[in-house]
C-alpha cells in the first residue's frame, strides 16, 4: 500500500509537470545509489522542492523518504497522502522522534531527504545547516548525496510568489556522494556539506538557462546576481517574523481546541 500510493502520486505529479511544462535538467543523477542507504540532503527554495528531488530519485528506479515540517501531515489532504508514503513529521521543537524514525529507515536500506536549512531561503542563497543530516550520515555510516536544485522556486514558493509560465526551467544537480571520514564531528561533516552544496549552486545559477524578462521579474534571482531578493541578514529577518506568526496561529489553534 505505501508504495502504490507512492507511485499514484509520482504519476499525479507527472500530469502536473505535463500541464506546467517546465523545462526540468537533471545533471549527475548517476550519483544516486540504486541500492542501499543514503542521506540526500537538498537546499530549499520552492515548495516543489521535495518533487524534484523525487523526480531525480525515480531516474535511478528509487523513492524517496522526505523529512518534512509537521504541518503537512496535519493537513486532511496532504496529511493521509504523507503518512502512507513513510514521509517522516518534523516537529520544531521535538525533533528526536523524527531523528531516530529517519535512522531506521536508513537501517532499512531507504534513501532519506533532509533539507538543511530548515525553512525555504527567502535570499535564494544557502542559509546556515542544521545538524541533522550530517548527523543521521555520521551514526549510521551511509554517505551524504548533496543535491541542489534551481528554479524550481518561480513556479511555487514562499509568500505566494509563483508564475504560471509553462517552459519554466528547473535545474537538479545531483552531487558525488561522500561517507563522513571516521571521527569527523558533526560540524565539520556539514560545513563539508555546505560547501560542496554552495559550489553546486553557484554553478546550477551561472549556467541557468533563462534570464528575467524585465526589471519586475528579477525577484527569483539573489541580490548578488542582480535580483531583488533580500539580503542574507534581511531575509533571516522574514523568516523569523513569519515563523513567530505561524508560532501565534499554532496557539490560536490549540486554544479553540480546549474544551
């Protein structure tokens, strides 16, 4: 049942990307394992994000388990869909459940996807990494495949900014995997990480295929290329207000629930 669910929204998905028709590259899916345990980690930029990760994955006949925020899996449509494909619920301050349910799944020979960063980056640059994926390929001794993708975020993202502009371009680069070096910390295996994932990044924008039409359509390019997306320090700022204002809705919520 997991996986024909899994499979049912593949197939969902692809009728979603025929009608959108981007434009999809996917570069080094032969790094991939098509057998065995491994950490994908992937930078965040849309709320495609996790589909064309995916996407790249069934290229090398695999699927993916996503650690994704808990919200999703509260949701009456999304929530059942999430469960039955073994996707693993992140709370924000509780997130030792989800750890260990990712550790055995790696146990299992799965591919787990952990996104890094957290939240979407609003600087369409890579944020500071939490510690998890690093630590997940550290315990179990499976290798870390470092994947970026690139203008998957003008078709959906934060703040509803979206385009329906069929040929979109999205780029997928699949990194060359690496097992942490025995001992190594978690910082510096995610330092190492964050490196290999900023050079991927760097080279997915400069051989980007498309270019904003006008001076209005540059906000999906970061400030350092010449967009208008906000700093690295201005966008840390965004993210904070919005999670403090999902933080009062949560509550909000939780109140009416009290008998």
């Amino acid at each position: 049942m997991h996986e024909l669910t899994y499979r049912l929204v593949i197939a969902a998905l692809r009728v979603a990307f025929a009608v959108l028709g981007p434009r999809i590259d996917v570069r080094g899916k032969e790094h991939i394992p098509v057998r065995g345990a491994a950490v994908i980690a992937a930078n965040h930029n849309g709320y495609l994000d996790f589909a064309f990760v995916g996407l790249a994955a069934t290229r090398r006949r695999r699927l993916v388990r996503f650690m994704a925020k808990e919200g999703t899996f509260d949701n009456p449509v999304s929530g059942p869909a999430m469960r039955a494909m073994r996707h693993i619920p992140v709370a924000r301050e509780q997130g030792a459940g989800a750890y260990r349910r990712a550790l055995r799944l790696l146990r299992g020979g799965e591919l787990v996807c952990v996104f890094p960063e957290g939240t979407i980056s609003r600087s369409w640059m890579l944020k500071d990494f939490l510690p998890g994926a690093a630590a997940l390929a550290i315990e179990r001794g499976v290798p870390i495949v470092p994947v970026v993708t690139w203008g998957g975020h003008r078709v959906l993202t934060v703040d509803l900014r979206r385009t329906l502009r069929r040929g979109t371009a999205v780029t997928i680069a699949v990194g060359e995997p690496f097992v942490p070096p025995a001992g190594a910390g978690v910082r510096v295996v995610s330092r190492e990480l964050r490196a290999r994932m900023a050079v991927a990044l760097g080279e997915a924008q400069e051989t980007y295929p498309q270019h904003p039409r006008d001076d209005g359509d540059r906000w999906w390019l970061p400030a350092i290329l010449g967009g208008t997306a906000p700093e690295p320090v201005v966008a840390a700022r965004l993210d904070a207000e919005a999670l403090a204002r999902s933080a009062v809705r949560a509550a909000a919520k939780a109140v009416k629930h009290i008998p």
